[in-house]
C-alpha cells in the first residue's frame, strides 16, 4: 500500500511553480468482491493550492465510465427476460430504425446512403458492433454533418447530438460510438423510467453509491468536493483548471447512457465489486454469476476482432494503453478483453475501459480485483495519466495483492 501511496504523491501537484508533468489530483481504489483492499488519493480538486484536497469522494464526470453501468442494467432486463440479447431493437426506438448506412461520398462531398434492412440488436449496441461513431471524431461522418449544415453546438441536451447514419451494415465491424447511448434508450422504452431513475433505483441505491447520478442539482451533497475540468496544454504539457466544473446541464433531459454519469472514486468501486460478487457467484443482488460470465465472454467474430485490431493499433494510446502493443483483444458486453496474461498485470479475461476525462477502470476475474483511477483532465488520452495508471496497476500485483494473500 506505501508503493502505491508514493506513486499518487509522487505525480499530482504540490502547488509549485509548474505543473508539467503532474496531475491536479486523483484517486485510485482497488476492490475485492468483499470490498475495498486499497483506497488513497493525492493532489488537489483545482490548480489553487488552497483548493479541497483530491479524495476518493471528490466528485466528477466520469464520461465512458458510464458504459459499463448501463450495460449492467441492460443485462439485468435481459436476465428477467425483458428483452433479448440478439432482439432486434428497432421496433422500440424509432431513430433507430429510420438510420442509414453511410457508404461513401459522390460528386461535391454528397454522402451516399444506403437503406438498412438489418436488424440492429441489444448485443451489436452492448458491444460496439452496430456502427455508429462519434460525429465529432471521425472524418466521414464529420464530411456528412457538414453537408447536411449539423452543428453540435446547437443539438446539445437532444437524442439528435446521437443520431448519425451507420459506417457499415450491423453486425459487419467494430466501430466506437454512441451504441451505448442507444442502449440507454432500449433501456427507457422497455422500462418506462428515465434512464437515471431506473440506474437510482435498481443500481445505485442497492449498492449505496449515494453520490452517483446524471442530475448534479440532485446531489446537493457534492457541491464542496466537485472537481473542476481541467485542462493540459499539449505544446507545454501544464495544466489549468476552469471556473466551471462541467460545461452540460446540471439537469439534463437526456440521459447519455454512454457518457453522461458523474460520481466519485468510491462510488464506482461499488460496482466493481458488485460485479465481481456476481462473478464468484455470491450474493449480489446486481446479476446472476452466468449472466456476468456472459458480460466477460469475448463477443467478436473474426471480422470485428480485425476491425478493432485495426482501431486499437492506430489509436494505441487512446484505445489499449493498458497493453503493449499486439496483444490479442476481444470486446466484451461492455469492455475491452485481453486474451493473454500482460506481464505483471492483469491475468487474461480481464475487462476494461477509459473515459473522455482520463479516468479509467479494470475487473480481473481471474486474481478476484477491480480497480479505478478517476481524475478530470481533458483532452483524451493524457500520456500521464496513462502513464500512472499503468504504474499504479503494476504496484497492485507486485505488493498489494501479495500483501491480502492472492
């Protein structure tokens, strides 16, 4: 526990004259499925030195995280037998049975769509495989917004920010995207809930993460320990902080099922460990032990592996800074999965994802662990923080997890 303490402090700021090279704060928690076995933090909540320190309970956007906790309740539909992993969705969310597939461009840069007749499942939106990307991130569908005169800017807070045609037809690639937004959606229609009350009710109050939500005016609570953005500038490597903690609505109407969660460091643990109860087939009121096992099970066929192959080898650092480079990934319900050990890391069968604000998390069935790093930096990927939570993970399985006996 002391290496990991001393690798936080070593990296977040002190209130010296420069902050290259170091984060404003973070927190780091490791779980077993019996609970917390290394909690610590370092650093402060803004660039003022005078500002509340970084604490497991410092509270912030957490982006991507988001996904695996709507994954876990579009899981738990499927469990009581609501919906179907390979159910065709479109007959329940309308946007996506109007979308189309983008199949290139004609003449002065006009996209050429093509009518989808594919059914479009829970499990290609749970996994990625469905299509859709982000508007804002990739060059075709960022050519058709701007045919089409589409401003982001002008779309926030709607389903419409969402809505994009597909790159390929359903089934037929892996590509990262707003899938889980649309998950989200499924989720509304067959439960009649906001995406948010259905979470609170059946995640977040059973597993007391009391500080999680997507409606920041809901928990008053959190006001003295939320975490501004802040922001490294990549010529000088230096971070500021902004006056503004969050640039969405504290109460939105639309509920991003891929991006929209805030909550802290400790909270998300609890669902980590919940998972991994359920995984060791304990008494976890969240999902029975073979629908997890299901949420880890490498879900690609051949060609999807070669696409995110592809994505993964081109976007390294942003997609699988967690692996050295050719390690053989899968995607599961969720997650990213590697297929081998990574030396002094995480065992094979392990699952993971990272988040717009740099943070990050991992569940290690096999050595029985959880972990998250949650920080606020922009843009993504911070090479730091990488760089510390690729530290950090280290020091969990070369002293701690000796230290708790595995």
């Amino acid at each position: 526990m002391e290496k990991l303490d001393k690798i936080l402090d070593s990296y977040c700021a002190k209130g010296g004259k420069t902050t290259k090279n170091e984060l404003l704060g973070a927190a780091f928690v490791v779980v077993n499925k019996d609970g917390v076995i290394y909690q610590g933090s370092a650093g402060h909540i803004s660039s003022s030195p005078d500002s509340p320190g970084f604490t497991p309970d410092s509270f912030t956007i957490v982006a991507s995280l988001t996904k695996l906790i709507t994954a876990t309740c579009a899981m738990q539909l499927v469990e009581k037998g609501l919906i179907g992993l390979d159910d065709d969705v479109r007959p329940l969310v309308p946007q996506l049975a109007e979308m189309k597939i983008l199949r290139g461009f004609v003449g002065a840069d006009v996209p050429y769509l093509e009518e989808n007749t594919t059914p479009i499942t829970l499990r290609q939106l749970l996994t990625h495989t469905v299509g859709l990307g982000y508007a804002s991130g990739d060059p075709d569908l960022s050519r058709w917004a701007k045919h089409i005169g589409r401003e982001e800017s002008d779309l926030q807070d709607t389903l419409e920010i969402f809505n994009t045609p597909l790159k390929f037809t359903p089934g037929q690639g892996w590509y990262y995207g707003t899938a889980l937004d649309w998950a989200g959606q499924v989720i509304e229609k067959i439960t009649g809930k906001t995406l948010g009350e259905y979470m609170t009710e059946h995640l977040f109050k059973p597993l007391g993460m009391n500080d999680t939500g997507f409606r920041r005016d809901a928990l008053p609570q959190v006001q003295d320990r939320t975490v501004p953005n802040s922001y490294r500038n990549e010529d000088k490597g230096e971070l500021s902080s902004g006056d503004e903690p969050f640039s969405g609505p504290a109460n939105p109407k639309v509920h991003s099922g891929g991006a929209g969660l805030y909550t802290t460091a400790a909270d998300y643990a609890r669902i980590l460990q919940a998972l991994l109860q359920s995984f060791a087939g304990g008494d976890s009121s969240l999902l029975k032990k073979e629908t997890v096992e299901e949420m880890f099970r490498p879900q690609l066929t051949d060609v999807q592996r070669r696409w995110l192959k592809f994505l993964t080898d081109m976007f390294h650092d942003g997609f699988a800074p967690d692996f050295k480079n050719g390690m053989p990934l899968d995607h599961g319900i969720s997650g990213v999965i590697n297929l081998e050990d990574e030396p002094g890391k995480r065992r094979k069968g392990s699952m993971m994802w990272a988040g717009m604000y740099n943070g990050h998390w991992f569940i290690d069935p096999e050595s029985g662990i959880g972990a998250t790093l949650i920080t606020n930096i922009s843009p993504h990927p911070d090479l730091l923080t990488n760089k510390v939570w690729d530290e950090l993970e280290r020091g969990v399985y070369s002293d701690l997890l000796p230290s708790v006996g595995r």
